[in-house]
C-alpha cells in the first residue's frame, strides 16, 4: 500500500476513535520500484527479500512519516521484517555471501548464518538503526522457509545439530540485543505463523499472528476457535485477526468473536484497492 494511503487510513481511525494499540505494515514495503505489489496474494514482493532499501514507489518519503502519524494518532508502528531469509541475487547475498547457508541458485532461498558473530552483530545493527530512526514500537520477525536443510548440509556427519544450536542461540541473542538497546520494544515473533514458540522465543517475545489460517477473509472461524483451545494453555499472549470488511458479507459478530484473544487484529480496508468509504456505516459521518 503507498505511503498516502496509509496515512488516509490512520487519519480515518484517528477521527473515528479507532482505538487500536499498533499500526502494522506488513511484507512488500522495501525492494526496488518495479516490486510494489498491490497485495500479499499477488505481486513479486517475496522475490525481494534480502532488498531491504525502502520500496520509492510505494514509500517515496520513507516510513518515518507513517511512524509519526500512527503515533499521533495513539497508535504505535509495527513494521514486518525477514532478516533471515534471503533471496539469491539480493544485496545482502552479493555484499556478504560468506554469511549465507545454501546454493547460489538464482531466485532460491539462502539462510543467513545467525551462529555467525560477525552476521549477527552486522544484521543487529541494521535492525537497530531502523527502529531507532523510522520509529518502531513493534518489530515483526517473520520466517518463510524450512532452515534444517541448510544446517545439516553445513555439519560434517559427525557434527549434525550444532549449526543449528548455534543459529537458534545466535536468534536469541539477536532479539536480546535489540530490547537491550530499545527498552520497551515489542517483538511480534511470527514464522509462516505461529511455526515458532517455544519456552524461550515468548521469553522475548508475542506471537500476534499465530497462524496464516486468517490470511484469507472467508476462513471458517472454527479454526481460529481451535486455535484459541489450544494454544491460551500454554502461550498466555498470542494474537489471531479477524476481518472487518469481507466478501460476500461474511464479516459478522461470530467471526469477530471467534478471533478473540490476548492480542487481535482488524484488517480495516486493508488494500489500496479497497478504497475507503465516502461514509462510515452506522454514523452517516464522512471517511
């Protein structure tokens, strides 16, 4: 979504009383002009993870302003990041290839080395340089692929796991860092959603998205009950979402409620595509 629909929509929640806690902005804000993509279901934004230069035809001004505008109208801003996966042919693969597990096959995945100290302490920085300037009360983490491949072929036979233990030591120490040097920062752990808890990521850690189950508007909301049966044993905050403007009328109280928990989230006019309404429902008020 462009930058000045973004602000058209923080600007409506500000004179509605949106009350909302984050404004989030998801996958497909960096990479080159040609990227933008109008949607998470369409477009070539998950070809440029690994570009992570602000997108000039999306965001000609940077996010910053979007920041500032979410935390003028009492929200704080929630910013989507894949620091660990990487395409083949992106900047970070060509400037460090060292740092990277996986064959140079253009367009596969490539996992960044987080057992690496000199990775680790250099993608810290660029995270924390980000959060610092553009604003960020939350910071997204998500994880789009299956890494135990890439760590066994890194291990000789008799050394099989300890890539892996030092990758996963390397991502605590991450996370670590950044609350360390952004006290009060909020991490939202999620990897292809929810793919990613255990005892020590939600020491750091919330799981706002705990499932990709809601990613589609007319997902049966017996899934998300599930969900909520399940995991709120175990996980005290976690978050699912719900959507506000759906298909064919299936947006309802019993899909809101099913959603319900620790944390949720609305997905209100969520693409530029849907355009905002010439008045809200209900109050005859203009948008």
């Amino acid at each position: 979504m462009p930058s000045a629909d973004h602000l058209a929509r923080i600007e409506l929640y500000r004179r509605h009383g949106l009350q909302a806690d984050l404004y989030w902005v998801d996958a497909g804000w960096y990479g080159p002009a040609d990227s933008f993509s109008p949607n998470e279901h369409q477009g070539d934004w998950a070809k440029h993870v690994g570009n992570w230069q602000v997108n000039p035809a999306a965001h000609p001004h940077g996010l910053k302003k979007l920041a500032d505008a979410a935390r003028a109208a009492d929200m704080g801003f929630m910013l989507w990041f894949e620091p660990e996966r990487a395409i083949c042919g992106t900047p970070w693969t060509v400037e460090h290839p060292d740092w990277f597990l996986g064959e140079r096959t253009p367009g596969a995945n490539l996992l960044l080395d987080l057992g690496n100290s000199a990775a680790r302490a250099w993608v810290t920085d660029i995270l924390s340089d980000l959060i610092a300037t553009v604003g960020i009360a939350c910071y997204r983490q998500d994880f789009n692929m299956e890494p135990l491949a890439f760590w066994r072929a890194h291990d000789e036979p008799d050394r099989q796991g300890m890539t892996e233990i030092r990758h996963i030591e390397g991502l605590y120490a991450l996370w670590d860092e950044l609350i360390r040097r952004h006290p009060g920062l909020l991490i939202d752990n999620c990897a292809s959603g929810g793919r990613r808890i255990d005892l020590e990521t939600i020491r750091r850690s919330i799981p706002l998205w705990r499932s990709d189950w809601q990613c589609y508007a007319d997902a049966d909301p017996i899934g998300s009950q599930v969900h909520g049966m399940g995991l709120s044993p175990w996980v005290s905050l976690h978050g699912t979402g719900t959507w506000a403007a759906m298909p064919k009328g299936a947006g309802n109280s019993y899909q809101a409620r099913s959603a319900m928990g620790p944390g949720t989230m609305l997905a209100v006019f969520p693409y530029a595509t849907r355009r905002l309404p010439r008045t809200i429902p209900g109050t005859g008020t203009g948008a």
